[in-house]
C-alpha cells in the first residue's frame, strides 16, 4: 500500500500514527496538494491527503475512513472498540478533533491570502471554533487517563493530532495554560513512538 502524504497534515499524522500501532508496512509517497505539479488530484478528486491507494490499484481518501479501514486488517492495537456505545463516543472525539483541524487550517490558508483579500470576521469565526472546540475537550475528558474509557484508542490520535498542529501552526495559542488535563494527555501521546516519528514538519 501506499499512503500519498504531507508532512504537516495533521490528517496525515493520524493515518501515519494508526499504520504505526497497527504495525502495517506501507510505502509513503510525499505530495503537496497545494504544489501547481501536485498529483493529488489524479487519486482523489477532491484534491486532499491523505489518499491510500491499496495494492489493486483502489483508493481511499479522508483519514476518518483511512483509519477505520486499517483498524480492520489486524487485531494488534485496536483502535476502534467493537462495542457500539464506545465505537461511537470514539468516531465522536475524533469528528471533534478533526473539526478543530479544519477550523485551524482554514485560519492557516485564510492568513497565507493577500492581507487585502483577508477575511477578518471569517478569521474569528473559525478561531471560535477552535477556541470552544479545545474547551469541549478538555471538558469531556476531565480527569480520565483517554478520552472513552480506560484503552488508549483513535479517539487519543485524533486529539493528539489536533493539539500538535495547533502547536506547529499556532504556538501562541495558549492552550496548555488554559487546559492542563489536554496538555497532560498530549505528553503522554507525545511518549509513544509513534507520535514521536511523526510529528509535523514545515
């Protein structure tokens, strides 16, 4: 399999971070969809990574159906529990996780525009998001050890992915100040290898 990636995608991390628990050999192939020569475009038409192209040729796209599909092909490290309550508080957390990245990377993009062309209420909005995003998570996770239950699962990458690219993107947001329990949950993530091999770059 190949994983068509960026470096900087927080997206990215996770599928990365997931192939690494699940200990699934893949080759990646780095692209930036933003690049005029990018190639992306050719495995999804949506023009976004990460995109899987598995070994017959077919392509997934969006990391939330990457992730899912990787969990299935073998029983090291499950990541998505099989219990129907726990599954869904789990794709809940990382709908949440990844919903603060979308808010973050429109912000990004937004910011990279000519300052003329800016939207500074658009800004705002999307960094309310953030904001009550961050707020939510550190809410639910209160003194808990992982987001749902007591196992380490997908929930945890997807949040550990959010906070790392709030820190490459947006240092002076101060959410390990104003959330200590995330910024405890965030080095603990940091810890696992698989966090450690991964963290963004650019």
């Amino acid at each position: 399999m190949k994983l068509i990636a960026s470096l900087t995608s927080p997206y990215v991390r996770k599928v990365r971070i997931v192939f690494a628990e699940k200990r699934i050999e893949y080759e990646m192939v780095l692209d930036v969809p933003w690049n005029a020569d990018s190639h992306v475009p050719e495995f999804n038409p949506l023009g976004k990574v990460p995109v899987l192209v598995m070994d017959d040729g077919g392509t997934l796209f969006d990391s939330r159906v990457i992730a899912e599909y990787l969990d299935t092909l073998t029983p090291v490290t499950r990541l998505i529990p099989e219990d129907s309550r726990q599954r869904v508080q789990v794709k809940r957390w990382e709908a949440l996780a990844d919903g603060v990245c979308d808010a973050a990377a429109a912000v990004f993009l937004e910011r990279k525009r000519p300052e003329a062309q800016q939207s500074a209420e658009w800004i705002v909005r999307q960094e309310q998001k953030i904001f009550r995003g961050l707020e939510a998570m550190s809410e639910e996770l209160g003194e808990r050890n992982w987001t749902v239950g007591e196992f380490y699962s997908l929930g945890d990458v997807a949040v550990g992915c959010a906070l790392g690219y709030l820190e490459l993107r947006f240092p002076t947001i101060e959410w390990r100040r104003a959330h200590p329990n995330l910024a405890k949950l965030a080095d603990k993530l940091g810890s696992r290898q698989s966090f450690k091999d991964t963290v963004p770059q650019g």
